[in-house]
C-alpha cells in the first residue's frame, strides 16, 4: 500500500516538472516552407542583323546661265558609290558663237560686286559693236513686249530705248522703288519672247532717290 502511494505521489511531481516545459514555445525557429527552384530564362534570341543603307545626298542643279551649256542635274554618290562623272548634253559639245562666248564668260566670272559684274556684261556687249542685222527687230518687239508685260502685271517703269550690239540688244530700265522691282524680277525666269535667243536682266543697282536701275537683254536666237 505504502509502495503504490509513493509511485502516486511521484508521478505527480513528474508532472509537475514537465508542465512548464511543454507550455513554453519551442525556441527553435519554425522550418521555413521549401523554395521552388528557379530555373534560369532561357536568353532571348538575338535579332537579325537590318542591313544599312546610305543616305544619299540631296539632287544637285547647277544654275542655268543664259546662252550658255544646259546642265543636267546630279546626284551625288552615296557612301561606297564610285563618283559618277558630271554629264555633258549635246548643247555643252557644240561650240558657242564667239560673241555668245564673251557674254557668258563675263557672267561667269568672279567679281567684287554685283554691279561690278553687270559692268563687265555691258562692256561685253558694248565690245561686240553695233549691229542693224535683221534679227535686231525681233529683239527691240521682244523688249517692247517684256516692258509691256511688266507694266501690265506690276506698274509703269521708265525705259530708255533699246541699243542692238552683235551680241545683244540691251534696254535699261527703271523701277519707282524696290518692291515693284522686285516682284518685277520674279516674272523674268517665266517671261516667253519669241524670234530670240535667251533674255537676262543683270544685277540692279538702288538709286538714293528710292528708284532701282536695271539693263534687260536678249541675245541673237541660235544659228540654225
């Protein structure tokens, strides 16, 4: 009897001495949930190489100049291009007529000024000498229609009469103020004159009375 009251009597401070260790949390930390393995991305594939292509240049045109050789216009080569050579249309073979030659060659050359040039054209025409040949006529009724086309469209100008040389027949020209000259000189480049050969205004020269003198021309028409 004794014995079982020992064996109670123990196994109640037994469970005395366990209670607070299974009531305290486990210090050990909670395992953490396993991680997906993450596999690496596939690389993205590479893009396909776009060819390059040159930017060429703009259309080059060379300005006309009255009597003188047409030019055809040109491209300029594109990178890795080989230099194409600059055309030359029949008109650029055909030899110009020598007084012809004098007029341009004085257009093309360098000056200072721009009345210096326009000094050198009329001493061009001047050189040439006067000339009554048959086709004069047909150059004075080309200026007289010239005048009258910009009298119509524009306002009055002030022209003395024409003086014919074998290189050209030339008027000189003059404009009350510089706005009725200027939009005068926009109608030249669509001016048609008929039975001569090209017609040019050279460069103007601004008066101090406000007014703006200018010489008209048109060449002898091509020899046939």
């Amino acid at each position: 009897m004794a014995k079982i009251v020992w064996m109670g009597v123990g196994g109640v401070a037994l469970a005395l001495l366990v209670s607070p260790w299974l009531s305290e949390p486990s210090s050990r930390p909670a395992a953490e949930p396993p991680r997906e393995s993450l596999a690496p991305s596939a690389a993205p594939e590479p893009l396909a190489p776009v060819p390059f292509e040159p930017t060429r240049s703009p259309v080059v045109v060379a300005p006309p100049v009255p009597g003188g050789p047409s030019i055809a216009p040109v491209s300029e080569p594109g990178a890795g291009e080989a230099p194409r050579p600059w055309p030359r249309s029949t008109q650029a073979r055909r030899k110009l007529p020598e007084q012809r030659q004098r007029i341009v060659d004085a257009l093309r050359a360098d000056y200072s000024t721009p009345l210096a040039r326009r000094d050198a054209v009329l001493t061009a025409f001047l050189a040439s000498g006067d000339s009554q040949a048959p086709w004069t006529e047909q150059a004075r009724t080309a200026l007289a229609s010239w005048r009258t086309t910009i009298e119509t469209e524009v306002l009055p100008v002030r022209a003395e009469p024409p003086r014919c040389y074998a290189a050209g027949c030339v008027s000189h020209v003059t404009f009350p103020d510089a706005a009725s000259y200027e939009v005068a000189r926009q109608r030249v480049a669509g001016l048609a004159l008929s039975g001569v050969g090209p017609h040019l205004q050279l460069p103007p020269e601004y008066l101090p009375s406000g007014e703006v003198a200018v010489s008209w021309a048109v060449l002898p028409p091509e020899p046939m």
